[in-house]
C-alpha cells in the first residue's frame, strides 16, 4: 500500500503556480487524440484573423514584357476565442482516491507521483472532455453557465454562414441530402463526395460524422458489398471511391447534429490560450473540508476557409436531424 498522502492548500496553489503554463496548455494536449483530425492553434487571445489567399500566379509563354496585374485576394475569416471561467468546489481527497483507482501501478510506484500535480491537472483534464463534446454544438450565449454556451461550434458557425448565404449550393460548398438509414448510408456519402469540388476531393480529406452514420454507413456497405474480395472488413476506415483519401471520421461530439462536414484538417480550426495574458490557474481555501479551484481560459473554433476547395457542408435543411434516433428496447 502507498504511504497516506497529505494534500494541503498551500501545496496545491503551490503546484498551482508552479506547472501553470503546463496546466493552461492541457485543453490543446487533451484534445491530443483528434489531432489528426483538426488543426490546434494556441497563444490565441480573444480574436486571430485567419483565410486564404487567392489570385493568379501562372506560366505563360516567355515575354520581357508581359507583366501579371491580377489582384492577389485575401479572403480573412475570424478565428475567436472566448475567455471561459469556472469556480469549483472539491474536496481533494475525493479526488485522490479517483487518481490512485485508476493507476496501473501501485505500492512504491506511487511514492514518485506528485500528487498535488495530478489533482490538478485531473481537474483541467474534467474542463477538457466538457470542451471536445461541444466542439460542434456550442452556440455562445453570454448570459450561459455550461461549456455548450462558451463558443460557437463548428455547426454553429455553418448555420450562420448558411444563413447569410456564404454556404449555398451556389457556390459550391454545400450539398442537401435525405435521412440516413440503414439502407441509403453508403449511396449518401458516396452522393456527397461526388458532388465535391475537383479539388477539394485531390486531397486528403475527412468526413466529420455522427457515430450513428458511420455506424449506418458499415450496416450498408456489409449488405451492399457482400463477400466481394476487396471487403475484407465491417469496419470501414475510408470511403468507397475515394482512392483512401477520405476518412470516415465518427465522433462523439456529433451526436444528434444537423450537419456533415467534408473538409481538411487544416481547414478545421481549434483556438485556445495555452497559457496567454488573461489565463489564470488557481486554489484556494474558503471552508475547512474543501478547497475551491478556479480557472479562466480561452477557447473557440473556425473555418478557415468556406471555399468550395476547402469545404463542403451537407444537410437535409438545416434544422433537421441527419437520422431518427435508433429504437431502445423496452426495460423488460
């Protein structure tokens, strides 16, 4: 067994202080396993300006004379953050017993474990999984007190752009489609790809889906395909008829959205502090049994770009759910 571990305020605000810049960065490393599927950017305080650079640059036949007078373009979207807060009461041994249930390791193992550390980053690791689940839903309501009313998401942001007529089937970036089901899943997201721009579909891509599409997408392909020799597996990685260039990618934070995204991972952007001026980290002692954590930082997300080469959004209307929720069995 591991010898009794004292946790004191002044120990906590201590590694409080000390691992702050570590601390204020763990909503980026917790976001560690999407990496492949987003791009992070970090030291972001309030607003970055962000976009795409357009214009002509072209070969043509030699001239001395023949100068390009094309304008360069500068298309810039905003990527904003928005400084979140929380106040939290805890009582740390509470938490101490979470940390040592869940380690592998235990007896002298633990006597190397700066516990003080672990308590705090377990609680800004419970801030981060608040941050993943909302990355697309989040719609920023100032009076709001849940991470879901701190920033808007990414189907937050197309359902504005949509609105204002920046996605449009004019202009190439989105698509309207019908309910999923079992039985049209593969045709639909096949339907969607095609319908991409050239050079949108040259690169390496991802398709942002609930869990419940995807899941739809392996049932149909399974049924459609068969025993045909190149389905060696039920679970599908990449898209049918993309040479493996989109990736099927299902997330939690999907769940019930109205939305599919078709896009780059550089063209999906996460914006947080990670330890700039603004962000602070702290512990305090207010009542005898508990300790009070508290915690200011900045997060938000954005397109970089809307371009039809960068992104393609599909939806039944924009307000409709992309599948009916799968039937529960009844409690016996």
């Amino acid at each position: 067994m591991a010898n009794q571990v004292t946790i004191t305020p002044a120990t906590l605000a201590k590694s409080a202080e000390r691992y702050r810049s570590e601390l204020l960065m763990m909503p980026a490393q917790g976001i560690r396993q999407m990496l492949p599927y987003f791009t992070v950017r970090t030291g972001i305080r309030y607003k970055e300006t962000v976009g795409q650079i357009g214009g002509n640059f072209e070969l043509g036949p030699y001239s001395p004379s023949r100068k390009d007078t094309d304008d360069i373009t500068i298309t810039g979207r905003t990527l904003e953050t928005f400084l979140g807060s929380v106040i939290k009461d805890f009582e740390p041994n509470q938490v101490v017993q979470s940390i040592y249930g869940a380690m592998e390791t235990q007896g002298e193992a633990l006597k190397g474990v700066d516990i003080t550390r672990a308590v705090l980053a377990w609680c800004m690791m419970q801030c981060s999984h608040k941050l993943m689940a909302a990355l697309f839903n989040a719609k920023r309501n100032d009076g709001g007190t849940k991470t879901a009313d701190l920033f808007n998401g990414f189907d937050t942001i197309a359902d504005t752009e949509k609105t204002a007529g920046n996605i449009a089937e004019a202009k190439g970036n989105l698509v309207l489609i019908d309910k999923f089901t079992k039985e049209n899943a593969v045709d639909q997201l096949k339907a969607i790809y095609f319908n991409a721009n050239d050079e949108l579909r040259a690169q390496p891509t991802m398709f942002y889906l609930p869990q419940t599409v995807y899941d739809y997408y392996c049932e149909d392909y399974k049924a459609v395909t068969g025993a045909t020799p190149y389905n060696a597996q039920y679970k599908q990685t990449f898209l049918e008829g993309s040479d493996n260039l989109c990736t099927l990618r299902p997330l939690a934070a999907k769940r019930d959205a109205k939305y599919i995204q078709l896009s780059t991972r550089g063209n999906m952007l996460i914006g947080c502090g990670g330890g700039v001026m603004g962000e602070t980290i702290q512990v305090d002692r207010f009542a005898p049994f508990t300790l009070t954590f508290s915690l200011t930082q900045f997060f938000g997300t954005q397109y970089e770009s809307l371009s039809p080469e960068r992104l393609l959004v599909a939806t039944i209307d924009g307000n409709t759910a992309l599948y009916d929720k799968p039937a529960t069995k009844a409690a016996a």
